[in-house]
C-alpha cells in the first residue's frame, strides 16, 4: 500500500453546488430498491450458511408512469415500471433454491410503503427482475479461503470533511421535508424532494423542488399559502445552519396565471414521467457536490463483504473525519483510496490524503497514516455496520 498526502492552505472557492435527492425521487428510490435487496439476500445467506454469498444487486431502473392531477384529487393512469438487476448466488447446494424473486418483489412493496404516504405498491407499479448467476472468476474470488476478503473489483473510493455551511443546508434542508416533523407540519408536501444550493461568495440561492398531494388541496389559494408558509420555515432552518445570506426559490417552475403548479397524486415525479436509475442520485455522504471530491461508483447494492466501490467510499470518509478531529492544525481532508481486484481489502493500492492545513506535507502524512492503518485494520468488519444501517448510502 502506498500512502501519499499533500498539504494545502486554506482557497475556499468563491462558488459551491450542492444537490440533494429526496428519499421520493426516483433516483433515490432505485439506490433505497437496490440496498435494500442487497441486505435481504445477506440476511437470508448468513441465516442458511452462515456467512454472506457472492452478489452484487447494484442495478435498477424505475420507469415512469403517467397520472393526472388536480386540486382536491387525481388518479394514476400506467402505474411505474420497476426493475431491479443484478447477479446473485440462486442455490444453495443440492436442490435448495434463493427465492431470489420473491424476495425482490417483497423489498419493493415494502420500501415503497415505507417512503411514501400516498403511492400504492399494488395498483401504482409493475415490479420486475432480471437477476442471474455471476461470473465464475467473481464468485471464486469472493469464495475465497483467504482470512481478510479480497477486493471484488478495482475502483475508488473517496470521501471528505467537515462540510461546509452550503452542504449542510441543503442536507438539513431535505431531511426536514421529509422528517416525521416536516410532514406533520406540511403534510400536502409529497416524498419527492430535490434541494440544490448554489453559492456565489457570501450568498446562496436555495432551489427547492417539493411534490405537493393534490388530494389533500383544495384549490390555487391553499397552495400558494403553504408554499409562502413552507419559504419562510426553509429561512428559518437557514439562519440556525448559516450566517450567510440565503434565498428560499421554492416549486420555481410554477406559473400562477398559466395554472401551472407541482402537484402529484402519489408524492413523486414517478408517476408522471420522471424515471430513476440507481448511482445518479446522492453520493454516500447523502450530496452531490462536483466541487468536491467524487467517484461515479454506486454504492447501493453491491456486496458488503468485499466490493471496493462500496467499501472504500465508506472507510475514505472515515478517515477524513478522524484525520481532522485528532488534529486542530487540520481544518478540512479529503481522501482518496484505490483497490485492486484479487488483493485483500486492507491493502488498497493507494490512498492519497489531501489536508488544508498549515502543517508541512510530511507532517500530514505522519499524522494520517496511523489514521489510515486503523481504519482499514477494521474494514473486514465493515459490513455489520452496513446490514444494521448503521452508515449512510445515498
């Protein structure tokens, strides 16, 4: 393994955006099928062998149906297509079966029940599956003897902390729409969240996107004042996050004198037209920030035993956050760290740390690399955390 780090002083850039998707939107939801059905198939491994079997479920797509909405109801005309892919082991020796499809139908009904109030899994959506053996170079890879798991692919993992005033906004943001709190107080506004903050110097401009259930509207004037309602709550979680000057832009698209509002039957863009795929949504730290830091790996659904992709971007993030609190010279790290298939996971070919600090390079590297030991000394264990939700995916 080889570590590197580089120390850098404090260039906070003038401009940041951050996005957030709501636990509704279609992309979010294919990451939460995915997961989801990941952990089912892990369960139901451990219970009849012991130990967790070669899968990796990290593919899903949600096509959208149609509806049509108006105050004070709406109806579901094509329910959403759902289809979750992947490869799994399907038996277990002998004539013993996974029933692998019925447990993909079963995670989708329940998930989809447990995100949303007003969407019903039996009439509003088509389910399906397509998952299938894996390669036999994969699955004897993961079925390995070896004491420590060996890396089931070659990829990356990144991660960074703190965040900054901007990421954490648009996080708490989302998590109240969509919190028991936030529903209770504003339950007309639907699952389907999308939050982006942009930053300009000292200023940022919060775009909200918030589905609203027509059936609990009565008409444009009850709409228009949960909306201004709604603006000034949004200010309000503001000034607790930031000092800086914030502007609430909540349900931009709609057109007052056109009659043009967000309304939904169900909570979601889903049921008119939106689709979803899993790994276009939230990274790991629940954002998506292209001034940061980024892998396109999708961590939902793929194996917690041995997939890098997965693990990495955990563990990355792990040690940013130790590397900044064990150290008050050190303001901000990011790390990056690279598998290589077949080689244990606690042996990544690099990581690179780089650290805002006014500690010389060697320095952050001596700090760091004790840091980086201990954090991938537990990595074998890192999937208990994962099946008992203990760590944040999406």
């Amino acid at each position: 393994m080889i570590i590197n780090a580089k120390r850098y002083d404090k260039n906070e850039p003038s401009v940041e955006f951050v996005e957030r998707k709501g636990k509704g939107h279609p992309d979010t939801v294919c990451d939460n099928l995915s997961e989801k059905l990941s952990v089912a198939l892990s369960n139901y491994y451990i219970k009849k062998t012991g130990k967790i079997l070669h899968h990796n479920v990290d593919k899903a797509i949600l096509v959208g149906g149609q509806s049509r909405a108006w105050f004070g109801g709406g109806e579901v005309l094509e329910p959403i297509y759902i289809m979750l892919v992947g490869r799994a082991i399907s038996r277990l020796g002998g004539d013993e079966v996974v029933p692998i499809g019925t447990m993909a139908l079963k995670v989708v009904k329940d998930e989809l029940k447990r995100t949303f109030r007003y969407l019903d899994p039996e009439s509003h959506v088509i389910v399906d599956y397509r998952i299938k053996q894996g390669s036999a170079d994969l699955v004897g890879n993961f079925n390995s003897e070896k004491e420590i798991p060996l890396s089931n692919d070659t990829s990356f993992g990144v991660g960074f902390y703190p965040f900054t005033d901007t990421e954490r906004l648009v996080l708490e943001a989302e998590k109240y729409l969509n919190s028991e709190k936030g529903k209770s107080e504003f339950p007309s506004v639907g699952e389907d969240i999308k939050v982006m903050g942009f930053r300009n110097e000292k200023k940022v401009t919060l775009t909200v996107a918030a589905a609203m259930i027509s059936s609990l509207l009565k008409d444009s004037k009850e709409y228009l004042e949960i909306k201004d309602r709604l603006t000034g709550k949004l200010g309000e979680i503001a000034s607790h996050v930031t000092k800086l000057d914030v502007q609430i832009k909540l349900n931009n698209a709609d057109e007052q004198n056109k009659g043009i509002y967000y309304l939904t039957v169900t909570g979601t863009s889903a049921e008119s037209g939106d689709d979803g795929q899993v790994g276009r949504g939230n990274r790991a730290n629940g954002l998506i920030t292209p001034l940061r830091p980024m892998t396109l790996e999708a961590t939902a659904g793929k194996n917690p035993i041995s997939h890098t992709g997965k693990l990495y971007t955990i563990l990355s993030q792990r040690i940013a956050k130790k590397v900044v609190e064990e150290n008050k010279k050190i303001s901000s790290a990011s790390v990056y760290m690279l598998s290589q298939i077949g080689k244990p996971i606690t042996d990544p070919q690099s990581v690179y740390i780089e650290a805002v600090s006014d500690m010389s390079t060697e320095a952050v590297k001596e700090h760091s690399q004790p840091i980086v030991n201990e954090v991938l000394e537990k990595a074998p264990q890192t999937w208990k955390d994962i099946l008992e939700g203990r760590v944040q995916l999406y």
